[in-house]
C-alpha cells in the first residue's frame, strides 16, 4: 500500500475506533474492585461486603442546631421554634420518599417493618422465647409472679404501643415472644440515652462503592434539608457519615487524579518532543500515533472487561511515554544519519520488536500479581504497545513524508559514556563495591503491612466520621464473628453457641455490643427445647394462676386467659427468608460459594479477648475487613515479587534467542537488574516501607530499562552515540509521563511514579558503564 493511502486510512480510523471506544467503555471507580482479588473465599467475602454488605451501604445521619447569628433574630424565626425531633420527622418523611433510598428511620426508633416483623413472631411464642431456656424457664414460667405479669400486661396495652401489643398479646398473651427481642429493644433503648433526637439511619438502594449512584443520592440529602431548613430558619446543620460518603470522596480525588495524570503527562511528552526534534508537524503525527495506541488499549480493554477501572486510564496514560519510545528511535537515527523514516524503522524494527516484546512481558507479569485492576492494565499495555510498534513500522514512515526532523542533541551524554569510557576499570570497582554493600542492607528492608496507607488521605473526612458517630451506638462494620457450616440447622446451632460467648463477654466487658440472629432466625433444636420448658410448665393450676392474674387486673380471661400450646411445626429459615425480615437480616445472611455464612456484627471490643473467648467453637472465626486486607497485601507482595524473578527469567530468554551469547544475555540485564538491587538498598536504609506497589514499579522499570540495553548492544546504526542519543530521549518521555503520575493524591500514582522514574534514570545511568561502548 502507498504511503498516502496508508495517511490516509490512518487519519479516517483514528476518529472511528475513537468513537466506538466511547460507545463502549464502561468506567468504575471502585477502589475494591482494583485492588481485591476473588481468588479464595475469604477474598471474595471482602470484596462482597466492601462493594454490597448491609453496613457499607448506610449513612449516619445528624442534625443539630447550628451555631446562633446575630441576624437570627430576624421575623418569626425565634417565636416558635421548630424542635430537633419536628425537624428529624419531617426530614425522614422527604428522604423517604427519595429512588435511591430504601429505608430511612430515626436511631433510637425501630422501623415500622421492624415492629411489624416482631408481631409476626407472637405465633411461635412457645418456641423462640429464650436462646438459654434452662436459665430463662424458672423465671419466665414462676406462678408466684403471674399477678405482676397481668398487671405488667395491662400497662402495656394502655401504653402508646397498645396497638403493637393488643396484636402479640391475642396469640401470646404472657407476650413470651417479647422476651427474645429483649435485646434489640435494649439496643434502641442505649441509642435514646445518647440525647440525639437528631440521629438518622439511611439505607441506600445503590452498592456502597457505586459512586455514581452515592453522589446522586447525597445531593439530593443536601438539597431535601436544605429546602426543610430554608423554611425553618436556617436553624439547623447537616452532617453525614459512613461507607458511601467516603467512596464519593475517593471518587472524586481519583477523577482528578485521572485528569491531571493524562493532561500534564501529554503536555509534558509533548515538550520533550518538542525540545529534542523542533518540529511541530513531527509532534503533531507522532501525538496522534500515541493517541492510537491509548485508544486501542482501552478498546481491547473495554472489550475484554465488563468495566474499564479508572486507575487502568489513568496508568494506562503513562504508556504515552513509553509508546513514544519506538518514533523517538527512528526519529533520532532519521535526524543524525539523514536516514528515511522507511530506512530507518526498518534498520531498527528487530532491535524495536525485541524492545517492545520485554516491555509487554514485564506489563503481562502485572497481571499475574493477584489484582484484579493490573490484569486489565495488562491487557491494555499489550494491546497498546502492539498498536504503538505497528504503526510505527507501517504508518509512521508515511506521516513524517514531509516532516523536517532536526538533530536531537542532549547536552552531557557524549561526556558521560566519555567518562565511563576512561575510568571503567575505577567505576567497575566502585560499582562492584557498592553491590556488595546494597545486597548487605536488604536484610534491613522494611515492608509494608498496613494497606490503609495506601488509601486516598481523607483525615477531614476522617474526623468528621468520629464526630458523627459519637451519637449512635457503635456497630463497626469491618469487624464481626463469621460462622459457617454446610446447612442452615447446623450454622444456626453455631450461632447461638456463639452468641452464647458473645453474651458473656458482653458481661465480661470485651465487646460493648454485639447484633445476633437471635430470635429472628433459630435452630430446630433450640426450637425444640424452648417447647419443651413451654409444654412442662403450662399445666392446668398455671394456666388458673394466669386467669386469676388477669381478673385481678382487670382485663379479658375469655380473650387472654387461654394460653395455647406451642406450634407443632418449628420456625423454618426459609420462610423466615421469604418474608420481611429477610431485609432485617440482609446484612448478616452472608453470600458464600457453599453452604451457609452467617455473621454476629460486633460493637466496640477487645480483638485478642474477643478472639480467646471464641476458642473453640467450630465454624467460627472473627473476622476483620482491616487484617484481611492486611493478609492481602502481604500476598500480594509475595507474588509481586515471585513476577519480578518470573518476568526477569522470560526476558532473559526471549534475549537469548534473539542473540544466542548468554554474556549479552546478562549485560543486557545487569543495568536493569543493578538499579533495582541499589533502589531497593537505597529504600532499606532510608527506612521507607516498602510495599508491593513498590515491587510493581521497579518490575515496570526493569522491562523498560532491559530496552536501553537491547538498543546499546545491538548498535544498529552502527554509532553508539547517536544510539545512547535515541536511549537518553526515549527515558526523558519515559520520565516526563510516569513522573506525572506523582502528582496524584491517590498513592498508588506516587509510589508507581517514584519506583519506575528512578529505575529508569538509574538504569540508564548504568548502561555506558556496564555495557563498553560497541565499536562504530
């Protein structure tokens, strides 16, 4: 094909691959998602409860007075003032009624479905009123004590839940079903002590992490109070807190980030461009060239992957530099020999194939570390690297037709591969010097076991969630006791042991609270046992005392005196899941590849005790959001490393057979190697931590730096010079779009810029030291 038709079908695809890329794509920002792997069970769990879990998906909700201005005193405003409670009731009712919202209540008030979930339960009163009915029976079931139980029942049909009762009390008249919902009466009761007529609980419809969704549904928050306190003065203040309101933050700050990467780091391979060749028409073709390449990337990406993560483009903009590499090759030996692009791409394509095959290797080893976000970078970096090393051999010669190109000249390189030149043997032996010294300080490398210090820094938010959450009972998301078994009757009998300890403990002062599944869901054999302390005390001279109790109080023997005998069939879970109370339990009913997985939410506790005083009972182990986390950077950093030896190896081989001399093997290695060995030295003296995002980029940068070496042995050009001219321009792009990632907020960006930038510099640095400079 002629070079115009080749510009020409270049210029009419660019726009239409472009177009079908944003017909396609789908973008997330879920940090879970790219940082969570699926591998094993407990990593699915995580990433279930961190995209979807009950608690992620809740806002804690305060309004309180804000503070009094002088121009408060304005109108009406100070005649009657709107009460925190008025307020609250009016706000719940407008939330209420918003898409994206499933429930929304004040804290220390159950939900209306609650309440009516609880009724429901009157008919198996018999078998479902104590998780300890040995204890419980003596007390519950004591006729000296009847007189106060009829009397007790008199007060609360009167009480303003007299209709709530009336229901309970016609199937349940010694309101026995009550007793097991004990607890989560004592909850609402501890939450009304904190004094906050102002406390909300919202439950939202989207997944905590859909960001999107979340942003929607705090704005129109904001703008439903906002349009209640206009009318009430402006006497109140909102705050937020919970899962979403941070996933909207770390959204936001990864956009930016997203933006300013891609921008900054096409401007400034545009000016290296620029400072190296002063052709404006050049740039113009070889930024298009660039264009291709991301474009093609994030297809084949978007196409391979239900969803394309953010933080793929956002590294996936990085690429720039490295796709840069291949014009900037032919281009250089185009300018100093006055070559055409056509001769010179094809003088360079073998040492250009190679170049690109050990960056693809070391991206493709990404995608074997365990992250489900660098698979995709995989796929994109080879895609895009294809796409950048075909058009540069079959469309680049034809764009540059008329381009001037002028001698791309770095002031200092000839100088440096001078002075490594004269002195190798001295700088041979510092340098050899110097690897000994590295390889004895990294036993004192330090790594990093905290993943939340790879977390977009959000300590604002951070204390405002602390504020917010000092008026509400304290249920911490991140932390329960899971319990798992093959079959419900099973996992339910493991509850209960559980919740058994859990109360002791309680007791004991190891955990301040803790959410069972008990009554709403209990075993058949607890069941069976309730109605057998049941059966054995309703015998005819109690249910006589229970009448008499009743005439004396003055209430109804012929509605409540009959006391029924317990139901012949047990309570099961699945019926209990196909009713209302499955969006109670939703939260607890824990999604697992087999059998059942149930969890006990915990309040505030002491881990270590928490853990001793579950010793013991099978199928149940605490868990905890933050160490598996923790667990899943440790592995992470294991394999990490494991890539980098992996990756390291197939380079070396695919060098061997392109040169078949293991000594050229090696050289071309060692600079790449050297500057990881002195990085990592460098990081364990200094005291950095170090953790597996680390490893990540200098595995970037060895596949980057094994070019330099690969170009400097095979010297097509025969003219070293002008070869480490073409390697000085290629690290500077390289340099100039990895170091924009640095200006991110998100951590990842900095720790992949700083790794990748000095490996590259250092590994360049080595390269006319390690390699003697090839004959011209």
């Amino acid at each position: 094909m002629s070079f115009v038709w080749r510009k020409r079908w270049f210029v009419l695809l660019f726009p239409l691959f472009l177009a079908i890329t944003f017909w396609h794509i789908k973008v997330e920002t879920d940090l879970n998602a790219f940082f969570t792997a699926t591998d094993d069970e407990d990593s699915r769990l995580l990433a279930g409860l961190l995209k979807s879990g009950e608690l992620s998906r809740r806002y804690l909700i305060i309004v309180e007075k804000s503070e009094p201005t002088k121009a408060a005193g304005d109108g009406n405003a100070g005649e009657n003032p709107i009460s925190i409670a008025i307020f609250s009731n009016r706000l719940v009712n407008q939330l209420a009624k918003l898409d994206d919202v499933e429930q929304v209540w004040p804290a220390d008030q159950p939900p209306r479905d609650w309440v009516d979930a609880v009724a429901s339960y009157a008919p198996y009163h018999a078998r479902l009123f104590s998780l300890n009915p040995d204890q419980d029976a003596p007390e519950l079931f004591n006729p000296t004590k009847l007189e106060t139980k009829a009397e007790g029942l008199k007060q609360a049909l009167l009480s303003p839940q007299g209709g709530f009762v009336k229901t309970v009390a016609k199937q349940d008249p010694l309101l026995l079903s009550l007793n097991g919902f004990k607890a989560l009466q004592g909850q609402f009761q501890q939450q009304a002590k904190l004094g906050s007529g102002g406390a909300l609980i919202l439950q939202s419809r989207p997944a905590a992490l859909d960001s999107e969704a979340q942003t929607r549904l705090q704005a129109a928050i904001r703008a439903d109070f906002a349009a209640l306190n206009a009318a009430a003065g402006g006497a109140f203040k909102l705050s937020m807190a919970g899962v979403p309101v941070f996933s909207v933050a770390a959204q936001s700050e990864i956009s930016q980030d997203v933006t300013l990467v891609s921008v900054v780091s096409s401007l400034a391979v545009g000016l290296v461009f620029l400072f190296l060749f002063h052709s404006f028409s050049a740039l113009h073709w070889v930024m298009m060239v660039q264009g291709a390449s991301f474009v093609l990337g994030t297809l084949a990406t978007a196409l391979v992957f239900p969803q394309v993560h953010s933080l793929t483009l956002a590294l996936g903009a990085s690429l720039i530099g490295i796709s840069s590499d291949y014009p900037i090759h032919v281009m250089v030996h185009c300018a100093k020999h006055r070559n055409t692009p056509l001769s010179a791409v094809r003088l360079l394509w073998p040492s250009l194939l190679m170049g690109g095959l050990t960056t693809v290797i070391g991206y493709g080893a990404l995608g074997f570390t365990g992250f489900p976000g660098f698979e995709q970078i995989a796929v994109f970096a080879l895609a895009s690297i294809a796409a950048s090393l075909g058009l540069t051999r079959w469309v680049l010669p034809a764009l540059l037709t008329h381009s001037a190109l002028h001698s791309a000249h770095l002031p200092g390189i000839a100088a440096w591969v001078d002075f490594c030149g004269k002195h190798r043997k001295v700088l041979l032996g510092l340098f050899a010097a110097t690897l000994v010294m590295a390889g004895l300080c990294l036993p004192q490398l330090r790594w990093m076991d905290d993943m939340q210090k790879l977390a977009v820094d959000m300590d604002v938010l951070k204390q405002q969630d602390t504020a917010v959450r000092s008026h509400f009972s304290s249920i911490e998301p991140g932390r329960f006791v899971l319990i798992q078994a093959d079959d419900w009757e099973t996992a339910l009998q493991r509850a209960e042991a559980a919740e058994r300890r859990l109360k002791a403990l309680q007791q004991a002062g190891v955990v301040s609270e803790y959410h069972g599944l008990f009554p709403w869901l209990v075993s058949a054999q607890l069941q069976a046992e309730n109605a057998k302390f049941y059966q054995g005390s309703i015998n005819p001279a109690f249910q006589q005392a229970w009448q008499a109790g009743l005439a004396k109080a003055g209430l109804s023997v012929e509605k409540l005196g009959t006391l029924l005998p317990a139901v012949d069939e047990p309570l099961q879970p699945a019926k209990v899941m196909d009713s209302p109370v499955k969006h109670i339990l939703s939260g607890q009913i824990v999604t697992g590849q087999t059998g059942v997985m149930l969890s006990l939410w915990l309040g505030e506790h002491d881990p270590d005790k928490l853990i001793a005083g579950l010793a013991g009972l099978e199928g149940t182990r605490y868990f905890s959001q933050k160490d598996q986390l923790d667990h899943l950077a440790g592995k992470y950093r294991d394999r990490s490393l494991v890539m980098l030896g992996i990756g390291i190896g197939v380079m070396a081989l695919f060098i061997w057979l392109q040169q078949r001399d293991m000594r050229k093997v090696l050289l071309t290695l060692l600079p790449s190697l050297a500057s990881v060995l002195f990085i990592f030295a460098t990081w364990a003296l200094m005291g950095e931590e170090v953790s597996f995002l680390h490893v990540i980029g200098l595995l970037l940068s060895v596949s980057l730096c094994v070019d330099y070496g690969i170009f400097f042995i095979d010297n097509r050009g025969k003219d070293a010079d002008v070869t480490y001219h073409a390697i000085a321009s290629s690290t500077l792009t390289t340099i100039a779009s990895f170091g924009a990632l640095g200006l991110g907020k998100t951590p990842t960006l900095p720790i992949l810029a700083l790794s990748v930038s000095l490996g590259v510099t250092l590994g360049f640095l080595l390269c006319p030291l390690l390699i003697q400079k090839p004959k011209n």
